[in-house]
C-alpha cells in the first residue's frame, strides 16, 4: 500500500503518504520529505528529522510497543463462544478465519450471529448485555461504542501484547477510554464515494473536484441517462455515510466544526442554525441536479450496489467498505473501481476525503471468565498478519494490522490513492447520541435530499431532537 497514517488528533486528521519515485529509502540515508514512509510493515522506513534535526530514513514506529509482531493466543479446554457483528458479506471470509482458529485450538466453537447494520444499531447493545455468550463483538465508532462503554461491556485489553504491537497505533484511538485500549478497530476504511472507471473513461468525464463541478457532472451523466449517484435513501446506516462529506469542509477548522456538532448533539444548539441549513441546501441541490435516482425515498441499499455493479449507475457513495458487495453482484466490476473525495465548496477544502478506523473489535466485560479468555484469543488470531490479510484480500477492507500485503486484492490497490490526501477522520461519528440525536438529524437531510421542504423538515426535527433529550 506503501501508506501509513498519522494521528493529529484524537478526531485525527490523517495525512497518509507514500514514497515518490525519486527517492531510495535506506535506513541512516537522507530523505527529502518528512512522514513519507514505505508502508505498513514492521520493517517499514519514515522519513523523520534525527536529533540535529536533519531528515533522515529510520525506522517506523507503527505500533505503541515498538516491538515486532507476536503471534496469536492460544486456549485450552475447548468451549463455544458467539461472534456478533453486522457484515453479513464478509461471513465466508470470516468463517474460513474461525475454521483456521478452531483447528488451530481444538475444541473450541466460535458461531458467527450477524443482523443488518441498522439492527445492529438498535438492537446490538440490548441483546449483547443480555446474553453473556456474545463473549466477542464488534461496534462502531463513536455513539455506539460509547454506549457499550458505558453499559460496562467492554473488557479492557490494554496489557495483551498483540494491542501494542499488532495494529498500527494510530488507527487504535476510537477503541480507547483515557489511554486504555477496550477494543482494536479492525477496519481502515474510506467513507468516500466510488466510482466505476470505465464508464468515467468511454464518456470521457472527470471525476468532479469542487461542488460546482459536482452539480454539473450529475446533469450530464443523467443526461447520458444513467443514474449519477445510486444513493441509498431507504437506507439510513449507508444513505448517511455522505454526510461525512458535507460536513468536512463545512467550517473553517477542526475544532470548530466538533464544536457546532457537539451543540447540537447536546441540545445546546439546533439544526435551524445557518451553516446546517447551508448543508441541507446542498443536499436539495444534489436533488434539483438529478444527483439522484428518481424516488430516492424508496430507493434502498440492496438496489443501489446492484444498479452500481450492472452498469446503471455512475457513483456509488458509501465507501470502500461497499466494493466486495459490488463485485460479488458483479465480479466483472473487480479492479474496475476508485474512490474520490466528495467536496461540497467551491474555494480550497480543508479536507479532500474522509477516513475512518472501525469495526471495533471487544471483549464481553460480562461473559465468564473462560468465555472471555476464548474472545480475547480469537482477536489476537484476528491480529495477526495471515488473519488479517485474508480478510482484508477477501472482504476488500483495509485493515488496521501491521504486516498485511494487498497486492492480492486489485480494489485495495486502485483505492490507496485517496491515501496521499488530506483526510478527515469520519465526521458524522462526532455525534454520540445515536438514537435521539443523529438519526433524527439523518433522517431529516435523507428527506430534504428526497425533496422535502428545508425549512419546515428541519424546524420539525430540531422539535424532535429537542423532545428527545428531554428539554
């Protein structure tokens, strides 16, 4: 991949690089450019400024322990343990990694219990704390895992050795409470729309770099009769995945733009404000634009991936996470896909994409102590660089382990050049009160997007979200 990431923030900025061709990395060697490194490998180089401040090859430290890779966990005494988690298109891949675990620790039953990620979302934390045998799990980031955090769930696994040097540290902070480590994110992903190349290429368009050039390229594509964007409406969990976009380059900073969600999710603040009604503007201009497939309301995201992979639609705008659906509707779709950063101005953006570190896998803080020995061995397997490259080929995610080789995976490789941008750590996971707050919030722009009026939809769901909090 010949990237890494580098945490600015605890909401990171991720200024992620790779060598240019005019350089020789070797180790004491001057180099031009500092953070430019060779990749994610524990014998990876980074160009970095030495002690008299002189740019330099040295060493990358990608894990917090600075030491190699350990090997998987094992146990002993058999036992059965459920693995709750919501990717129902990665329950081959992820099988064939149990089965390998299992053989590996004889006696021993891991069962995959997998719902849709919006039933995750509602229902996860409910049925989870119920029942002590969903000793390994996974949550998103943000509202969710605050949630499980704060329901005692999550079992601190900050001393085990593959948490230190297995995954890349930067990537480990949405897993983390005060320093300490409650669950590792296994997915390194790009919540940036895709886009099929061969059809950009035998129209001769170009991908779209400023919100003006955006609302003109959907004209024409529509024009051409093809759906612009096969945005799935119907379907909150990935319909808000844009939203990330709109709210990347929708204040002047970082701190600002946490500031103005952070109101809102609070109560302190409602969605009447100015700069949020600039945004759901936006999402009525993409509509008036033929942005979208007509009755995009009803418009959900098993139709959208499948018009994406027969050559219906122009853009898919979820993210990379959504390319392993695509191909397998439509294997002829494999190495046919890229990604690019949705910008919503038209002066110089801030951002030119979004990343994001999830797929947070944890601990039962609940589930007998054996159970708990059981999930915490299955995660380290899963950390291991063989683990995690057969999911990350497999499923086309990347992945937040040290060691992993993606030239097996064409997808992988054609969607590592967002890397070289100026990313932003998922926005739309600012906001912790999932239920009472972001999903209203959600729910309103899918309608304005749909048609609905700006001003009377988004007075109702500051009405709602303000009744919800219980002001």
């Amino acid at each position: 991949m010949g990237a890494i990431v580098v945490a600015a923030f605890g909401l990171a900025t991720a200024s992620l690089t790779a060598v240019s061709a005019d350089t020789t990395p070797t180790f004491g060697a001057k180099c031009a450019t500092a953070g430019v490194s060779t990749g994610t490998s524990s014998t990876s180089l980074i160009c970095t400024a030495d002690a008299n401040g002189a740019l330099k090859w040295a060493k990358v430290r990608l894990s917090s322990g600075n030491g190699v890779p350990v090997p998987a966990l094992h146990i002993a005494g058999g036992g059965s343990i459920e693995f709750h988690h919501w990717r129902a298109e990665d329950k081959v891949v992820l099988q064939g990694i149990i089965d390998q675990f299992q053989a590996a620790n004889p006696g021993v039953k891991i069962t995959q219990v997998i719902e849709s990620s919006n039933d995750y979302t509602n229902l996860a934390y409910s049925q989870i704390s119920a029942n002590p045998k969903a000793a390994v799990f996974v949550t998103s980031r943000g509202g969710q895992f605050d949630q499980f955090y704060k329901g005692g769930l999550l079992k601190d696994i900050s001393n085990q050795r593959y948490v230190r040097q297995n995954v890349i540290a930067s990537a480990l902070t949405p897993g983390m409470v005060e320093g300490s480590v409650y669950g590792v994110p296994y997915q390194s992903l790009f919540n940036d729309p895709i886009y099929n190349v061969s059809m950009f290429k035998s129209h001769g368009w170009t991908v779209p770099t400023n919100w003006t050039g955006l609302l003109s390229f959907c004209k024409t594509v529509k024009a051409a009769g093809i759906i612009p964007f096969a945005w799935p409406a119907a379907t909150r969990g990935n319909a808000g995945q844009i939203l990330n976009s709109f709210l990347m380059n929708s204040a002047p900073d970082l701190a600002t733009l946490t500031a103005r969600v952070q109101a809102i999710d609070t109560g302190k603040a409602d969605v009447t404000q100015q700069w949020f009604v600039d945004i759901a503007t936006k999402y009525k201009q993409m509509n008036d634009a033929g942005c979208f497939p007509a009755n995009v309301a009803g418009y959900n995201d098993t139709v959208a991936p499948a018009d994406f992979a027969a050559g219906k639609a122009a853009v898919y705008p979820t993210g990379t996470f959504g390319m392993s659906t695509v191909t397998g509707l439509n294997p002829a779709m494999k190495g046919n896909m890229k990604t690019f950063g949705m910008i919503t101005v038209d002066t110089k953006p801030l951002y030119e994409g979004i990343t994001n570190n999830t797929f947070i896998l944890s601990v039962n803080a609940k589930s007998s102590p054996h159970d708990q020995a059981i999930a915490n061995a299955f995660i380290s397997y899963l950390c291991t660089a063989q683990a995690a490259q057969a999911y990350a080929v497999g499923t086309s995610q990347h992945v937040s382990i040290i060691n992993v080789d993606y030239s097996a995976n064409i997808d992988l490789l054609n969607t590592s050049d967002i890397m070289g941008k100026k990313l932003l750590l998922a926005p739309r996971f600012l906001f912790n009160n999932v239920t009472t707050v972001r999903n209203p919030v959600e729910d309103a722009l899918i309608a304005i997007g749909s048609g609905a009026d700006i001003t009377s939809t988004l007075a109702a769901t500051a009405k709602t979200i303000k009744s919800n909090l219980g002001a």
